[in-house]
C-alpha cells in the first residue's frame, strides 16, 4: 500500500513538474517573439513547412468532409423538408467547428509530429546543448520561428479548409443531390453571422500556438522524459506522446472556446 501511494505522489509530482516546464519554456519564447532583433526568413520557411506543405492533405480532407456534411446533412433534412437548409447546416459545421478542429489535427500529424521529432533529434544528439554552448539562445533560434509559423498558418490553412469544404457540399448538395442553388447559398447567407466567423477565427489561432507549444516541448525535454528518451526508441515515443497530447488538447480547447464564445 505505501508503494502504491509513493508511485501516485512521484507521478503526481512530475507531471506538476512536467507542467511547469511546459509553461516556462511558453514563456520564454513569447518573450522571444516581442523582443528585437527580428528575422523575417526562418519564420517563412516555417510557414512554408507547416502551412503550403500541408495544402495537399488540408484541400483533401476538406472537400471530404464537405461532401460528407452535404449527403448527410441532405438526409438529415429532407425527413422535416428542410433541405434548403443546406447550405447554412454545411457552412456552420465547418467555420464553428470541423475547420479549425481537422485543420488543426492534420497540421499535428503532418507538421507537429516531424517538428517534436526533429527537436528531440536535436536534443538526443547535443546539438541544442552545443548551441547553448556558442551562446545562441535555442528557443529563439529554433522554436520562436516555429511558434510564430504556426499563429500565422493555422487561419489561412482554416480559411482554405472552410472554402473547400463548401465547394464539396455544393458539389453534393446542389450538383448530385439536386438541392437548389440559390437556397444553399442563400440559406448560408442568412445564418453565417460574424460570431461564427470570429469563433473559427480565434480556435484557429488558439490551435495554431497550442500544436507546435506541445510538440516543440515535448521534443525540447526529452531528455527529461521518466521513461528514459534515449536514442531512436526514445525519440519516436516521445513524438507519439506529443501527437496525441496535442490533439486531446485541441479537443479540450475546442471545448473551452465554443462554451465562452457561445
């Protein structure tokens, strides 16, 4: 019984630990961002990683998910002869919610996963110890652009997800489902108000900073981890643990925000 109430306090305490380290290295590299000199290139080529590389599975998934909203929103509707409905039930789904929230977990499988990686690389192979050691500050070298790239990816990567999306419930709403044209477009007209645009618009940012937060720690302190992150097995563990910390965080913010929002 002592052994078992001795591991739940270590546990108990680590993650206390865990957290506030999380929230220092936050911080600091906030701090980073506001305080000259600035470098406009490392943060472009970071937009460009995590925001034009991630264009091809963000179109994909969103078209997808708006052709699913479409046939299942079509069939949903069409029981209380509401199907001119639509186009507001297909473009509220999407801004409010699936936007920023699929945006957001794709961007973490894609982008997150190969950035905790290439950190805790970094990490394993005393690189970041070497640039502490030439006195170049690593948060504001490595992880700053990075931070900076995913606030300023995740709106336009949800903007691109929102629009597609519409396409693909037009497509099956209107083109294969024979839905009129001006009921869907007007129905999305009269409902869409700015508070739902603003909802997307702030979860999107939020997502953006959360994602590469959680996955740029997590490769930063790996060799921190209780487990003992050494080596390959260690980095691919600690890049599992960051997906999946990352996306369930998304979901609790996701939460968090529509509720105050509403």
């Amino acid at each position: 019984m002592k052994k078992h109430i001795e591991r739940l306090g270590d546990s108990g305490l680590y993650y206390v630990e865990q957290t506030g380290r999380m929230g220092v290295f936050l911080f600091v590299c906030l701090v980073n961002i506001v305080k000259p000199p600035y470098k406009i290139y490392p943060i472009i080529k970071q937009v460009h990683f995590i925001g034009a590389r991630s264009m091809f599975v963000i179109v994909v998934t969103g078209a997808f998910t708006g052709m699913v909203l479409g046939l299942q929103g079509y069939y949903t509707l069409t029981r209380f002869g509401a199907e001119d409905l639509l186009g507001s039930a297909v473009a509220l789904g999407l801004i409010r919610e699936l936007g920023p929230v699929l945006t957001a977990l794709m961007v973490i499988g894609r982008a997150g996963s190969a950035i905790c990686a290439e950190i805790g690389i970094m990490r394993n192979s005393e690189q970041i110890d070497t640039l502490e050691c030439m006195a170049i500050d690593p948060y504001r070298f490595l992880i700053m652009p990075k931070i900076v790239a995913g606030v300023i990816s995740l709106p336009l990567l949800t903007f691109i997800f929102d629009v597609v999306g519409i396409i693909g419930g037009y497509l099956v709403g209107v083109i294969l489902l024979g839905v009129n044209e001006g009921a869907y477009f007007n129905g999305m007209y009269d409902s869409v108000s700015w508070i739902d645009i603003e909802m997307g618009i702030v979860k999107s940012f939020v997502f953006g900073l959360l994602l590469v937060w959680i996955s740029a720690a997590k490769g930063f302190f790996l060799h921190l981890d209780r487990k003992g992150a050494f080596g390959p097995e260690g980095v691919s563990r600690i890049t599992t643990d960051a997906v999946v910390l990352a996306s369930v965080t998304i979901l609790v913010w996701d939460y968090l925000i529509s509720a105050i929002m509403i």
